[in-house]
C-alpha cells in the first residue's frame, strides 16, 4: 500500500493528540533497531500511540504505516541523483500532512537518511526529535548522524566509543 497507511496490530490507529509518536525507519538493520525499541516502549508505556514512516517496503506489523519514497539506489549509484529530488520533495510534503492529521508530539529515527527533512520539518514546529545511531557504528560518524546531532534534542549510541566523537550523546546500549 503505497499511498495511505498500512496498518498492523492494535498499538496504532488514527488518534490524534498527546501520545502520538513519529518512527521513522529504514530497511534491514534500522528496521530491526525500531521494532527492539517498539518493544520496549509498548511494554512499558500504555497510550502511547506509534505511527512508522517507512522508507521501502519493510514495514513493522505492529504499528501503523506510512510507507516514504527511498532517496538512493543501493545497487546503483548514479541512479541516486534521479530518485533524491523526487524522493526528498515527496517524502517531506508527506509527512508535513501527516504531522497535521496526527499533530505528533516528537519523532525517533534510527536512521536512514532521508529523516534529514523530515527533522527539519519537526524543529521548524519545535517538535521532539530523539536519534539512536546505529548499532554498527563504533569509532566513525555516519553521514546521517553528523547531521541528526545538530537537530536532535536527544541523540543516542549504542556504543560506548562514539561517546568522545558525540560528546553530548547518551550511551544506551543495544537496542
């Protein structure tokens, strides 16, 4: 389902308001990053209501989805330069609805990339913007975080090396 929400389980829904969260996730590793952290947060927080951004086509099943436009090629490098500008206009025009028909409290990613708009968006409107950088970070940045940690109001590793290159980071383990 490409144009409207694919919906999971029961922790989702249309509601509006208070509790409403943005999870912005990728494919593979970042997808598996976000559903360790749903688990978390579902079992401890009752309320609390998650709405995914996917970029691709793995979505999580427990939660609501809106699938986004991925803005590069894995497989072909040059074909990046055709899908950034349409992906990029489209994945933030959508989720500027989106935040107007769920009206978010804040927005976690453990990436991919195209999050960078998306959190510009959510400053702009002085939204929470939570970051995890990825678990297979160790001693380098990735691309998405050196940017996520200007714009985020909580960055968070899972590895304990990262500290020294984001001194205001939170350790937090593996997710």
């Amino acid at each position: 389902m490409t144009g409207g929400g694919a919906r999971g389980g029961s922790s989702g829904g249309n509601k509006a308001g208070s509790g409403t969260i943005f999870m912005f996730y990728g494919e593979g590793g970042h997808r598996a990053e976000m559903e360790s952290l749903l688990s978390h947060l579902l079992g401890r927080r009752e309320g609390i209501n998650c709405i995914g951004l996917a970029e691709g086509s793995a979505l999580i099943a427990t939660i609501v989805n809106h699938r986004l436009i991925p803005m590069r090629s894995k497989y072909v490098r040059w074909l990046s330069l055709f899908l950034i500008p349409p992906a990029l206009f489209y994945n933030t025009a959508k989720t500027f609805f989106l935040m107007l028909k769920y009206r978010p409290k804040g927005l976690i990613s453990t990436g991919p990339g195209s999050v960078l708009f998306p959190a510009v968006l959510f400053k702009i409107f002085r939204k929470k913007i939570v970051y995890i950088e990825n678990c297979s970070r160790f001693e380098t940045k990735s691309l998405t975080g050196k940017y996520m940690y200007l714009l985020a109001d909580r960055f968070y590793v899972q590895s304990r090396g990262l500290l020294a290159l984001y001194p205001k980071a939170v350790y937090a383990g593996m997710l």
